[in-house]
C-alpha cells in the first residue's frame, strides 16, 4: 500500500512541484493549501501516514499547524516535517519546541527531501511503542523554549542538523577554494592587462623589426614563466625564416637556426604553414611531430605567425621545459601579443624600407655633389687658361690682330665667360642640394649692399643703355644674413633684370622696411612674364624667355632657383610681380632692422 503525505503549503505552484515529485516517488499525496484546512482534515482522521509542511503561511503558521496536532493527538499525531529557510537559527529550536519531527532547508534537493521522509518514517515505525510524554525547558538564543519532542525524536533532528552543518561548510569550502581561484584569475587578468600596457608603450617607441621582436618576446616570456622564445621574419626569397629575437637558447642553438627552412619540423614553420596558433603541451606530442627540435628540451611550445593584411611577415614561439596546459586565456593573451606584434613589425618594416630609401637619395647626393665638384674644377682651370690667352693675344702681346680676329677673340671671350658662368651655377645649385652650404650670420648694411652692386652693374647697364638707379634707404638699415649670398642674389637679380630690359629701358632698386623686414625691390622696365609662369621661373633649368633678348647673357635657368633657395636659408624670401610688356618687380625679403646712429655726446 502506498504512504500517503499530505503537503501543507500556501503556494500551488511549490505544492504542485513537490506533488510530482513525491508521486513520482510512489507516495500518494493530499495537498493542504493553509495550515487550518490541513489540521480541520487531520483532525476528522484522514489516513496520513507524514506532514509535509511549510512554515510561513498567512494565517496558521507550520510551527503552530505541528504544536496543535501533536497537543491534541500526541503520540498517534503523524510525523511532521517542516520546510525551512533557516534564514533564522531558532528555527531549529522552534521545530522541536512544536514538536517536529524532522525538517529541511529550502531550497531542497530532491534527493534529500526523499531521504529525510524516508528517514522519518523509518524512525516512526521503530519507536512507535516508545514514546516519552512530557516537555524539557531549554534555552537557546537568549528564549525559552519548552521541547515536547521525544530524545530519538530530537536526536534525529540534531542529526539532521549537523548533518546541515557538514553540507554547508563543504558548500562554503568549495566557494572559498572557487573564490581563491577566481581571486588568482583576477590578479593574473590584471597583472597581463599592465604588462599588455608596458609592450604597447615599449613598441611604440621600437624601430627596427629586431626591437619590435625583442619587446614581444621578452614580455612573452616574463607572463608565461616560459623558458625561453625567440622571433623570425619570412626571408625575402620566402622559403625561410630568418631569426630577429631571441631570448633564453644557447649561442649554438641560436646560431643554428639563424635561417629556418621553412621545411623544418618545427612549431615555428608549422605556425607560418598553417597560419594559426598552435599550441603543444606534452613532450610526447613534440616529439612525435618535431623532428628538427632538440630531444626533451622543451616539453611545451606556444607559436603563432605574424600575419598583417593577409601576408605572412613571420612567426614567433615561446617555449617551457616543463609541460603544462594552456587555458583559453594563455591562448588569448598569447594572440593579443601576437597580433600587436605584427602590426608594428609592419611599421618598422616600412619606416626601415625609408630609412633605406632615404640613406640611398642621401648616398647618391653626396656622389653627385662630388662630381659636380670635381667636374666643375676639372673645366674651370682649363677655361680659365684660355680666358688667360685670349687676353695676351688681344693686347697684341703675340703680334699685331687684325680686326676681323679681334671680333673672334671677343667671341671666344664671350663664349669662355658663359660658360665659366654655366660651370659656377652648376656647382652652386649642387651644393645646395646637398645642403653642404654654410652661411654667415652678419649685421649687413643695405646701404653699402647697394652700393656695391651699382659698381658692379652700373658699366653694363651704360654699355646697354638702360637707365640705372637705386635710392638709399637711410644709413641705419642693416639686414641679418651671409654678406656674399645676398651679394650674388642682388646681381643675379640685377643682371636678370639687364638681361630682359631692352636698350633705352630701365632699372630701379628701391628698399623698405615693414616691421621686421627689409624689403629689396629690383624693378626694370622690360619685356615682363606672363603670369602662368611667374612660379615656374623659380624652378631650376625652367627658362621662361630665351632668345635675341638674353643675347650674350643666356643662362640656363638656375639662377633664379639658386638665388630662392639662398634667401629662404637666410630666413627670408624671393618674389615677383611682372606684366608681360610692362616690366618685372623682384622682391627680396629678409630679417632687418633699424640702428639708430648713437646719439651726438656733449653740447
Ligand atoms: P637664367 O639663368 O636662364 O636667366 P633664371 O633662373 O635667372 O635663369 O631665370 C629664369 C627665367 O626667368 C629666365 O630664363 C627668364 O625667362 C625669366 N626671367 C627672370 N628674370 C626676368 C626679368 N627680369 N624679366 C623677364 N623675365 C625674367
């Protein structure tokens, strides 16, 4: 016959749960849903073998439910069972002080709660005959409670009590000894976070693959405890590694694999092969697999290939001597370290590829400078020789000349200065370039400037017949800069403006001072430039007008860039404003500033 329980417990949802439970456990069950319908049914002697009941319920509570039924029915009262929270520890007490039989805490296993029933009714059948009447007072918690129970009765409680106890302190052990790994988790997690820290700042400041590399493979090996890593670059020919970094291997080793083939059994080459991490953690495994490494070195190996956009730049490894598993964190990190790897050795690949390039341009200046150089002394000194002769002959030193080889001589004359004048550019321009031009920093005059280029222009502005003339900016403008340069700038300038002026034109050089700056105008009335090429002539070898006009001056458009590039470097600037038919006005600007005369003493 099955044993029927009958459930006290004000919410239906629990009541039905525990009734499929039970039922399915081969009990029949009767479910009370307050404390007073199930003592009214006890009470006109429904056959119930257990209680079930719960303890806070509106109305009867289940100590009051249990304190009345075993008052009215003693010893023939059926077992009570009470659920519990034990959110209070009287509870306990209380369940004995009502006379309870046993209880269990909520939320319950089911396999408790069956054990407990089990149990109780177990314990019921033995001592059906010996039941001590009466109460014992006792304290508890600072109460009284007055304990009705029989001694089996509270023992079993006791027993299900300590039994509570045990569970519980396992429960908390477990948690604590869960908590501490936890705890170890969250200190390792923050501990890789600030050194993840560290290697971007460190990578940030490496330039070379080889710097790049020894960053991540240092701090590998730091986090990990591993042993020892080192890191490779695919080879240019890309059928080997070619190692950058590495940390903890013997010279010999090192040496060894300098250059990997990439058909090497190593975790290395597999990386680069497959593309992805591997990750190896049993000596056996590495053997089986790795022929190529050192037997029983290293008994686990993490290694992985720097990939950036889909190309294979190289790979790296960390290895241990110890074997040891990997969580899917160490696998994570491992990736993370991997990646910002790869990325900045793509940075240093293409700042070491300008490097390079820039090395090379400076390289090629530097020999391009030296030969202009050398070329440029190797023509001067026979140009020079024949300037010399030209002269002698024209004297008449080497005999009379007629007049028909005196127009050849100033021919040749001409001709030796042009190009004297080409060879003298040339060099100028190279220097530049290759930025090997020093420059003085002197407090200049403008007025003896201006005075000085008259006396050099002034002859070939008469033998043209262009008008010359300049106006003095008072004696006590002076401008900062190389003396010479801005002398060879002036004349460059000047000669331009004679060059391009026709016969009967003329030539004005006129200065101001606007706050700072000195401003040097060289303004003539020739044949002007258009406008679309008014930047292009400062550009070398760009030669806007050629021509009848140039006549015997012709250049070859490097004058005007010389003479740009020379201000600028003294801090100032070149310009021009010009008309086609209506002249040009070239502007040199530089640093200047006014210098009082001291003041006449006495009086
Ligand atoms: P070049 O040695 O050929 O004169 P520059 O660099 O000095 O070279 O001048 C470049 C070009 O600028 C000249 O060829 C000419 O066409 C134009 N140019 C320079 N100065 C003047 C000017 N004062 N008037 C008209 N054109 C000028």
């Amino acid at each position: 016959m099955r044993e029927r329980i009958l459930i006290v417990e004000d919410s239906r949802t629990q009541a039905e749960a525990l009734r499929f439970l039970l039922e399915e456990h081969g009990f029949e069950v009767v479910v009370a849903i307050s404390g007073e319908a199930a003592l009214e049914a006890l009470r006109l002697g429904a056959p119930v073998e257990i209680v079930v009941s719960d303890i806070v319920m509106p109305g009867m509570s289940g100590y009051d439910l249990c304190r009345t039924l075993k008052g009215e029915q003693g010893a023939s009262a059926p077992p009570v069972i009470l659920l519990t929270t034990l959110s209070d520890p009287t509870d306990i007490v209380r369940g004995l002080e009502c006379g309870a039989d046993n209880y269990v805490t909520k939320p319950y296993l089911p396999e408790q709660l069956l054990q407990r029933i089990g149990q109780v009714l177990e314990t019921r059948r033995l001592r059906r005959e010996a039941r001590t009447p009466g109460s014992t007072d006792v304290q508890f918690m600072g109460s009284t409670f007055s304990i009705s129970s029989g001694k089996e009765q509270i023992l079993d409680m006791l027993l299900s009590s300590f039994e509570e106890l045990v569970r519980a302190s396992d429960a908390l052990k477990k948690s604590r000894a869960e908590m501490a790994v936890l705890h170890t988790r969250a200190e390792d997690r923050a501990e890789r976070l600030s050194r993840l820290q560290g290697v971007t700042e460190a990578l940030s400041r490496a330039r070379t693959s080889a710097e790049v590399a020894s960053v991540v493979v240092t701090n590998a090996r730091d986090v990990f405890g591993a042993d020892a890593g080192f890191a490779a670059l695919l080879a240019p020919t890309g059928d080997a590694l070619e190692t950058v970094a590495s940390v903890g291997y013997s010279d010999a080793l090192v040496a060894r694999w300098q250059r990997i083939p990439l058909d090497a059994a190593l975790p290395i080459t597999e990386a680069v092969r497959t593309s992805e991490v591997c990750v190896f953690g049993s000596a056996s495994e590495l053997a089986e697999r790795f022929s190529d490494m050192e037997p029983a070195a290293h008994q686990a190996v993490l290694a992985a290939p720097f990939v950036v956009g889909g190309t294979t730049l190289g790979a790296w490894t960390i290895s241990f001597r110890r074997a040891r598993g990997f969580e899917p964190v160490d696998r994570e990190f491992f990736l993370t370290l991997t990646r910002q790897c790869a990325q900045a050795l793509d940075r240093a690949r293409l700042f070491e590829a300008e490097r390079q390039a820039r090395a090379e341009a400076e390289e090629a200046n530097r020999v391009k400078a030296q030969f202009l150089a050398s070329m440029s002394h190797d023509l001067r000194t026979p140009l020079n020789a024949i300037g010399g002769y030209v002269e002698l002959m024209e004297l008449g030193i080497r005999g009379p000349v007629t007049d028909a080889q005196h127009t050849d001589l100033q021919r040749i004359k001409r001709n030796q200065q042009f190009l004297l004048a080409l060879i003298n550019d040339v060099l100028n321009f190279a220097k530049l370039e290759a930025g090997s031009v020093v420059y003085a920093s002197e407090k200049v005059s403008i007025s003896s400037l201006l005075r000085d280029l008259e006396a050099m222009v002034k002859p070939q502005m008469d033998a043209k017949r262009v008008g010359y003339g300049w106006s003095p900016c008072g004696e006590s403008i002076y401008v900062r800069g190389d003396e010479e340069k801005i002398q060879q700038v002036l004349t460059n300038v000047a000669g331009n403006a004679l060059k391009f002026t026709p016969a009967e034109g003329a030539v004005e050089v006129s200065c101001v001072v606007e706050g700072d700056w000195v401003k040097l105008r060289i303004q003539d009335s020739g044949i002007g430039i258009a406008a679309d090429k008014l930047e292009a002539i400062f550009d070398p070898f760009i030669q806007v007008q050629s021509g009848e006009l140039a006549g015997d001056g012709v250049g070859i458009g490097l004058g005007l860039a010389i003479s740009r590039e020379l201000v600028r470097a003294m801090g100032g600037d070149l310009s021009v404003e010009s008309v086609v038919d209506g002249g040009s006005t070239f502007t040199v600007t530089l640093p200047g500033f006014r210098e009082n005369p001291p003041a006449a003493s006495g009086g």
